[in-house]
C-alpha cells in the first residue's frame, strides 16, 4: 500500500513568540482558601494583555471541565507537593505572628505583669544585657507561643491555602492552571536530531544529549487558530525550526497567524514578532 500523500504548501505568516510565564499566557499566583470558591490573587504585574490584578482581592475559582477544583494528577504529584509547601511556608508565617501577638497580648492585657509594668521592649533589652541567663528566660517565655503558632500554622496553611496558579483572563479565568496544552501535552520547543547541522552548529551540546538520552528530534509547540490550521499541521519557521500545532491562543485568530513557545521570556522576548514564508505541512 502507497504510503500516504502529505500535503506541503509555503505560506507567508505572522508569528508571536510566547512562553508559559503569567505575562505571557495569563495567569496568576493566588492563595487558595479551603473550600470556598474564591482565591486570593498574589499578582500585580500587568500582563501581556494589557490588564492587571489588584492583590489579595477575592477573585472567583472555578473548577475545571473534568469537574476538579485543582490540577493535579495524583496525590504525590511534584506540583501538589510544591503548592501545598508554599501554603506551609505562609501558614508558618501566620503562624509565627499570631505567637508573638498572643504574647504581647497575654503580657499587655494582663494585669500586674511584668512586661504590663516595664513595658515589652525594655524587659528584652534588659534580658540582652544580663548575657546568656536573660536571653534564657527570654526564650523560656517566647518559645511556647512560636512553638505552638509555628506548628499550627504550617498544618493548617499546608492543608487548607495551597498556592497554585490561577487562569486570570479568558474564558478559563479562574480556574487552575495546568501547563498544558489544548491537546493535553506540555509545551516544547523545537530540538533538531543529534547528528543535523542545527546540532553541529553547538557541538558542546552534543555530548549533554547523549548523556541525557536526547537523540532524536523534537517539534516545538505551535499555537494557531484550528479553523485555519488544524491540530497536528507541522509548520517550518525559519530560525525558529519544525513546530506542531498543539494549542489555540485568545490572540491568535486567523489564517497566517501563530504563536510560537519558547522556553524563557527573555528568549521570547528576543523572537518578538517576526513575518516571514514558512513551509506547512497539512494534518
């Protein structure tokens, strides 16, 4: 059987460069509260549309279209790890404040305390100069309250205000961000195989790919409008190599636009925008 025809066209197009950062792709750091169906935005940069979130204003959380609240594949998934620990790491800091103003508290309010009577400051600047038996009984009295509200805080923000990101704009605003692509894959960008020009051309990366078993070539991501050109489509872009159209974009709408995924934003920065004749092979 004849292997099948694939149909190859050159077309001028217009590409954009992006990566996955929250400038670029729209979304936002934000802490998670429990079960309530609002997060608390961390962001204030403006994005590459041109809007902006005001922080620690309660925005809507949604769930994704597989009914989740949350992005995660399984319970050991990195990502859960990373946003739960980030959530531990706020909730000891909470933690940490609410011990010390329960002591200042507890020593304010109480009547004949010491520190009631001498005032906070003075008893620890006294208890600095007495050497090491002050800064003991400085302790003594400091440490239940960092102890208790440490660990109690760490629990809770672990458990209940994980930080993940949030879509902030377009019709997914709101609910998490996964990373992936409209196909379901992780962005890329594009690798040429181990023994191409392109490759020769940085001979000192040949030896990490052997290494890191990278021989063969890879097709960076490609966002595009599907009317125009459908999942699959492989694209040649001059200076940028083979791409797949993997993913749609908000921005990109129309024949002859793309948007093409860089690993940095410094790198995508440099690409900008470009216009240029490109070979399309049709899915």
């Amino acid at each position: 059987m004849p292997p099948a025809m694939v149909l190859e066209t050159h077309e001028y197009i217009h590409t954009t460069a992006y990566c996955n950062c929250g400038l670029c792709c729209g979304w936002e750091w934000g802490i998670t509260l429990g079960t309530l169906p609002v997060y608390l935005p961390l962001s204030w940069k403006r994005r590459a549309s041109g809007q902006r979130s005001v922080p620690f204003r309660p925005r809507r959380r949604r769930a994704l279209p597989n009914g989740k609240d949350h992005p995660y594949e399984h319970r050991l998934d990195p990502q859960r790890i990373s946003d739960h620990a980030r959530g531990a790491a706020l909730g000891l800091g909470i933690g940490l404040a609410g011990g010390l103003g329960a002591l200042a508290c507890r020593h304010s309010l109480l009547p004949g305390s010491q520190l009631l009577r001498k005032g906070s400051i003075d008893v620890l600047a006294k208890s600095a100069r007495t050497g090491k038996r002050g800064w003991k009984s400085a302790q003594k009295a400091i440490m239940p309250y960092l102890s208790i509200g440490g660990v109690a805080g760490t629990i809770v923000g672990g458990k209940m205000l994980p930080i993940r990101k949030y879509w902030a704009e377009t019709s997914l605003a709101g609910m998490p961000y996964t990373g992936h692509t409209a196909t379901g894959d992780r962005p890329r960008t594009p690798r040429p195989g181990l023994l191409s020009i392109q490759s020769l051309r940085s001979p000192w990366t040949v030896p990490l790919r052997i290494v890191t078993f990278q021989w063969g070539a890879v097709d960076g991501t490609i966002a595009a409008d599907t009317d125009h050109l459908p999942f699959g489509t492989r694209v040649f872009v001059p200076g940028y190599g083979w791409g797949k159209v993997a993913d749609r974009g908000s921005m990109v709408a129309g024949p002859g636009r793309v948007d093409l995924f860089h690993s940095s934003h410094e790198a995508a920065l440099r690409w900008g925008k470009k216009s240029m004749m490109a070979k399309i092979q049709w899915a």
